[in-house]
C-alpha cells in the first residue's frame, strides 16, 4: 500500500512517498545541488537469505552510482545461479564459487570478509564482497573511460572478459568475439536485474537542507551498521569498544563497512550543515530548536536516552507518517522503522529540528 507522509514543510517542498513492506531506494531529484547519487539505490527480492546480506554489504561499501544489489545479484545468478558446491560452481574454465572467480583473480579481490580465519572463494561473505570490490573498480574505470555506453554493462563486459578487451573494443565486445559469450553475458544480466529489483520504499523531492539530508538518508538503505563506522564521507570500517561493536560476542564492527546511528546523520546534513559526530553532541548542537512530537516535520532529528540528556544512545532522522531513518545496531542494516518502534518506546527524549 502507497501512503502519502503528511506533516511535510512547506517551506523545503519535500513529498515522502513510502511503501511501508519492503525495502529499497527511488531517488527523484528536484534540485540536482541538493542530492547525491548513492550505491543503494534500489531494493532487492529473491534472492536466498544467505546472499542477501552479503549483497548489501557490497553494495553499501561502493560509493559509485551504477552499483545497485539487483546488479550485484543478477550477476550471481548468471554466474552461479546461487550454487554453492564444487560440482555446480565449478567452470570448464577453472572459475569457482558463487562468483564464479578464477584463483588468480580472487587473490587480488578476495578478504576474509565473513570473518571465519580463511580467505576462500567458496564462502558466500569472501566471494560477494570480492565480486563487489571488483565491480565497484570496474564501474569507476567505466565512468572515467568516456566510451558511449551504461557504465553497469561495461563493468559486466570488464568483469566476464576483463578490461583489456573494453578497451580494445571501446566498449561491450561485439557478438563475434569469443563466441558472444561476453555480449550474451552482459545482455542477460542487464535483462534479469529487473527479477531481483525490490519495490521502491521511497520518494522523495524537493528541495532544502531538509530534502537533501533525508534524501542522503534514505539513500543509504540497507548499508549495514558498524558501531563507529561512518562519516560526512559514507561508510567506513568501525570498532569494538569492549561493550559495544559485538554481536554474539564476536566484534563485528573492525571488519564491517557501514555507519552508526550519528555517523548516518553526520553524513546525511554535509555539507550544508556540519553536525558533530555523537548523537549526544547533536543534541546538544541543536537543542536550542525542541520540537514537540506533535509538530515533527521530515528532516527533524530524535533521540533516546537512558536517563536525561547526558544519556543520549540514539539519534534518527523523522521521515514523516509516523516513520525514522536510522542506523539501528550491530548486525542491522540502515532502515525505515516506526517511530514507536524504533527504539524502546520509554527512551524516547525528544527532538530537535536542525
């Protein structure tokens, strides 16, 4: 169901359109100075649960725009149809594993990405997160190439055939080269994207400092979280504290790319308005302009605490009709979550407008 967000500024002329089940990103822009383009620019459906959250990973950790988890995950079904064992993701060609990479190659992608002590592309985590690495270089060559075609078919072409041949072709090998087999690649993938593109959760437009920063926001969708991590750059790597960073205590945050809850507001309002770095110091950076929960409008921000405003834990951006974007906690991804929901109900602080 399509809901309409009401409570909107009339001052930044912000529309939030939100479907409320599912997850992804539609980003209209209205004001070109007042977006950016995000990796996670779309949902993401069918897809077995032990990818999906690799995939978004992946996804999160790319700051180039072609890059979305229905390309990501396209591309693993053309390679491997999501087959995990030595007899099904096993090529005549030597590749191996879900993402189908040849030894030599994956020992420049490859990472122990899930954490396991073995770098192995026959681990999902290891294999998608090189599969990403490789496709987020690949469509940063293809921008700056400056050949005549969509940067996601010729990171596909770099990827299957490598980039030698981009460049020796000036762009997609034709059909007579090996067989077709990179041109047929490319074509089935970017035909099959549109099997594992999720519904949009949101639209938004406008301009302002409130757009921007919500946009910024919902735009980063599905990026995990990583106690720590996170700047006015995008995503990076965080850290365990001794109490927080762990998840069934394994520290997950040192080997995780993502933001925190402030970091993902940190982000969202740069440059137009440079918010420290805590959610406390945002409190306290804004606190002279509360906002009664009655008068939320999209772009405020909300926190939690455990008892007065040096107890601050968590900071959200209002998206409107109830909604938050946030950065929840370790082992979650940035979402939309309701505002009664989001954290403990009897946390709730107050808010602030920025």
């Amino acid at each position: 169901m399509k809901v309409l967000i009401g409570a909107v500024a009339a001052a930044v002329g912000l529309v939030v359109l939100a479907l409320l089940t599912v997850v992804g990103v539609l980003i209209s822009d209205d004001d070109a100075s007042a977006t950016e383009s995000t990796s996670a620019s779309g949902g993401l459906k069918g897809v077995p649960a032990e990818f999906r959250e690799w995939i978004l990973k992946a996804d999160g950790a790319c700051k180039e725009q072609g890059m979305t988890p229905a390309l990501l995950a396209a591309q693993l079904w053309q390679e491997s149809k999501f087959k995990t064992s030595k007899k099904e993701a096993t090529s005549s060609a030597g590749a191996q594993g879900p993402a189908q990479f040849l030894p030599s190659t994956f020992a420049t992608w490859g990472r122990d990405d899930d954490g396991n002590g073995e770098i192995s592309l026959w681990d999902i985590g290891d294999a998608v997160m090189a599969q990403g690495r490789m496709m987020c270089s690949l469509l940063r060559q293809a921008k700056s190439s400056g050949y005549q075609d969509d940067v996601r078919r010729l990171a596909l072409a770099g990827y299957n055939a490598g980039w030698g041949r981009v460049q020796q072709y000036k762009g997609v090998p034709d059909e007579d080269f090996a067989g077709g087999e990179t041109f047929n690649y490319v074509q089935l993938i970017m035909s099959t994207m549109p099997r594992f593109q999720g519904p949009s959760l949101f639209e938004v437009s406008g301009s302002g400092s409130a757009a921007a920063a919500l946009r910024k926001a919902v735009g980063r969708i599905g990026t995990p979280y990583a106690w720590g991590g996170g700047g006015p750059q995008g995503p990076s790597k965080g850290f365990c504290d001794g109490t927080n960073g762990y998840l069934n205590g394994k520290c997950m945050a040192s080997s995780t790319v993502g933001f925190d809850c402030s970091a993902l507001v940190q982000y969202a309002f740069w440059p137009k308005q440079k918010l420290p770095r805590t959610a406390s110091a945002q409190y306290g950076a804004t606190s002279d302009r509360p906002v009664s929960r009655a008068k939320l409008k999209p772009g405020d921000l909300l926190f939690w605490s455990r008892g007065g405003s040096g107890s601050i834990y968590h900071v959200a951006i209002y998206a409107g009709d109830g909604n938050v974007v946030q950065a929840p906690r370790t082992g979650k991804n940035v979402e939309v979550a309701p505002l009664t929901s989001a954290m403990p109900e009897r946390d709730y602080y107050g808010a602030t407008r920025p």
